[in-house]
C-alpha cells in the first residue's frame, strides 16, 4: 500500500509539475494561434458590442463560439463598457488581445497591448441620421410590394430553405423601392451588420471617388517608396484592384497565415502587402487578397491632406451623399482603414451601395463615379478566368457561375465572409442583400433565393 500511494503521490507531484511548466509557457511564450483566436474573438464581441448594440455574451455564443473551431470555446472575454475595451483570454488566463472602440470608427484590434497609442491615434464622432419621413432610399420608410407579387416575395424571403441558415436580413430592392425584407431573430432594420468582403467594393469605390476628383488613375504606378527600386515599381493600381498584382499573401484562414496575422496579431494591416515579395509579373496571375484590399486603403488615404481628412472622406465622399448613416468603416490600431473585412452597415444602407452600383456609380442625378467605372466590375480579368472583376467584385456567386443558376449573365456579386452577399442584376434593375452568419461548410447558395425572387418579379415585368 505504502509503494502504491507513494506511485499515486508521485503521479500527482508529476502532473502539478507539467501544470505549472505548461501554465508558465502559456503565459511567457503563447503559440500565436491562441492569440489570433483571442484576437477574433475581442474584436467581434467589440464591434457587436458596441456598434451593432448586441448583447456581449449572445455574440460571444452565437458568433464566435457556434460556427468556429472547438478551441474558441476555451476563450474568455471581459467587456469593460466604461473604458470601451474587450479583452479576450484563452482559459480566461492567457494570450490576451484586446480591442479597443473609438466612436464612429468603430472598434480596433490592438495586437500589442498599446492602448493609449490607439486611443490618441484616431477618434471619429458620430452622426445622427437626419429625422425624414421620405420614401427609401430618401428617407426610411418603406412600402412592401403589394397584391400577388408582393405576397408571393415575402413567402419567398421568408422561407428557411431559400434564406439559409443563420439569415440575418434579406432586403429586396426592385426599381429603386424595396419590395420585399425580413430579418433573422434579434436583428432588424436598424442592426449594423459586418460585410467582411464586401467592404473590398465599397474600398474600391472610394478610390473612385477620388479618381473622379483627379487624385487617382488606373495607371498610377510607383505605388510606395519601398517598391521604387525593384520590379514592383511597375504594378498598376489596376493591378492591385484586379487581383493581379503577382504580391505573395496567403488567404488560408484557419492557422497563422498572412491574413489571420494581418487581421488579428499586426498593429498595421498594411505591413504584409507592402513588405510582400513578388512571385508574377502584373496582371499574370490572379490572387485573391485581403492584404491587397487593406494597402489599397492606404494608397488612398495618402492621396488627402493628413490623417484627418483621410478618416473623414470616407462618410464626406460615399456614406453621406448616399444616406449610408449607419454605416461605420473601422480601421487598425494605427489609422488605416481596413478595407479589406471591417465595414458595418444595416442591410437597407448595403441596399442603397447595390442600388448605388445598379445606378452606374449615379445618386440623386449627381456622377459620385467615373464613367466606366461601375463598367469595370461587371468587366472579367484573364487572369480570373473570369469570375472575378476589374474593380473588387465577383462576376459569379459563391459555388457556381451565374449561368449554372439560370441567372442572367450581366448579374455582379459583392460577397463576403460567413454568407454576406450584394446581387446586383441590372438587366432586372434588381438589387438584393443577403447577410447572416453561414459558414462556408454549410453550403448555402444566395443564387437560389435570387432566382426564386427573380422568377417571382418576371412575370409582373413581362
């Protein structure tokens, strides 16, 4: 007896030895990967929190536990509301990474713990929404499609199969009205919802924006002083915005890769694109890349005065003019925007961009785009072959080409993370938003929901 408890007092000093050794590592040397997991999970439960007004411990459920790795239900959050801080901890002890909300701006993930930095960096008020009682997209009031057509559109929108799992909101917009919408439980017409890489597009047309005041071309080369002595002197702007400009970056999420660094472990998000080597001569090779989004942001906030009317521009040039109030564009710990994952909006005002594209970059009688610009989405690279854009937008929904669908063929898509998705059918004069939280493994096609609402609408066209 005596043998075996000293065996069972040894096992015991021997697990409490490899505890503490385990414990100390964690905390001194944590593998990056738990800190990109807690990353993610501080700046989802951040932005939900306080821009979208959702309860922190729901989003920490519902958004970022459910659909994610198994690891990501070991992490723990703190949401200090007074200080607008939510700091994330795998096991509630280790690798912390905290996010940060500065008001309009919404919030930043702040990797290396600097939060004073962070606050004093950028800081963007908000706006209130002007009161009106003007039809939408002029104002907020909304008139659901009437008699057979309008039933059988709610029928449609309202069907588990066609929305798919997780819908969050469905608006429908048909010759500038919204006909049909509904919205998953827990959100409505006013919940900002996250884009993810739809907010690539909205990027883009920033650009355009500054394009059409002279500030930015197509052809603008010798892009960054760190390119002027090498070959990547010669990528085109075009060539950023086609996915083409032959710059490495690794789109695989799921482990440390270059966009889970750049997204949750790096205080610049630019860093990666604008120190990456290039492996193909522009506009050989077609690369999709959050990396090239995010130094897409940067090329154009250099073109304003300072930091301040770069911040500024984005709601001054596209948010405001289009009634877009609830958007909200975040940027990293340093100032850039993120344009590669981080806006927010409410699905109506991801309605008005879709209704803005449909219009060929033309609001309210007033050209915010060049001519051509709008061409150039809907214009498919070589490289691609052919499903992607000239300008930040998809030429086919996720899993298939339109034709697959039975869709018309000058159908355009802006797409994004998790089943966000912007159908822009101007042959239709059609625009629909489709935002939830469905995972990539649950199939889900929006090509289905647009062809049922299309085949509703048809006969009330003919």
């Amino acid at each position: 007896m005596r043998l075996i408890s000293r065996v069972i007092g040894a096992l015991i000093v021997l697990l409490l030895i490899i505890v503490a050794g385990g414990a100390v590592w964690l905390s001194l040397y944590p593998p990056e990967l738990l800190k990109v997991g807690d990353g993610y999970a501080a700046k989802i439960v951040c932005s939900n929190t306080f821009v979208a007004k959702r309860d922190p411990d729901k989003v920490m459920e519902e958004d970022v536990q459910a659909p994610g790795n198994p690891a990501l239900k070991l992490i723990r959050v703190y949401v200090d509301r007074d200080e607008g801080v939510v700091t994330a901890r795998f096991l509630g002890l280790f690798a912390p990474n905290r996010a940060l909300y500065r008001g309009a701006l919404g919030c930043a993930l702040v990797p290396d713990g600097d939060l004073q930095t962070a606050r004093s960096a950028v800081f963007l008020n908000k706006v209130k929404a002007p009161k009106s009682d003007a039809v939408w997209p002029d104002g907020d009031t909304v008139n659901l499609g009437q008699g057979d057509v309008g039933k059988k559109l709610a029928d449609v929108v309202s069907n588990p199969d066609l929305a798919g799992p997780a819908m969050r909101a469905i608006v429908v917009v048909k010759d500038g009205r919204i006909v049909a919408e509904t919205y998953g439980d827990g959100f409505s017409k006013a919940t900002p919802l996250i884009g993810w890489s739809m907010t690539k597009t909205v990027n883009a047309a920033i650009i355009g924006r500054l394009m059409l005041a002279g500030r930015m071309s197509f052809d603008d080369q010798n892009l960054l002083p760190q390119w002027s002595a090498d070959s990547r002197k010669n990528i085109k702007l075009s060539d950023l915005l086609a996915m083409e400009s032959g710059l490495a970056f690794n789109e695989s999420y799921g482990t440390v890769s270059d966009v889970t660094r750049m997204l949750y472990l790096d205080a610049d998000v630019t860093s990666l694109a604008a120190n990456a080597r290039q492996l193909a001569a522009p506009g050989e090779r077609f690369s999709y890349s959050s990396g090239t989004a995010a130094l897409l942001s940067r090329l154009w906030m250099n073109r304003l005065p300072n930091l301040s009317a770069a911040i500024s521009y984005p709601r001054e040039a596209l948010f405001g003019p289009l009634g877009m109030y609830s958007a909200v564009f975040e940027a990293d710990e340093r100032g850039t925007f993120v344009g590669s994952s981080y806006l927010y909006a409410n699905a109506r005002d991801w309605a008005r961009f879709g209704m803005f594209l449909l219009q060929d970059g033309v609001w309210n009688g007033h050209r915010l785009l060049p001519e051509g610009f709008v061409g150039a989405m809907r214009t498919p690279t070589k490289a691609s072959e052919g499903v992607y854009s000239q300008v930040q937008a998809w030429l086919a929904g996720p899993g298939g080409s339109n034709a697959q669908f039975g869709l018309p063929a000058d159908a355009f898509w802006m797409t994004g993370h998790d089943g966000q998705t912007v159908a822009i059918v101007p042959s239709a004069n059609l625009v629909v938003v489709r935002m939830g939280l469905t995972p990539t493994w649950a199939d889900y096609r929006p090509q289905i929901l647009l062809k049922r609402i299309m085949d509703v609408i048809k006969p009330a066209t003919n």
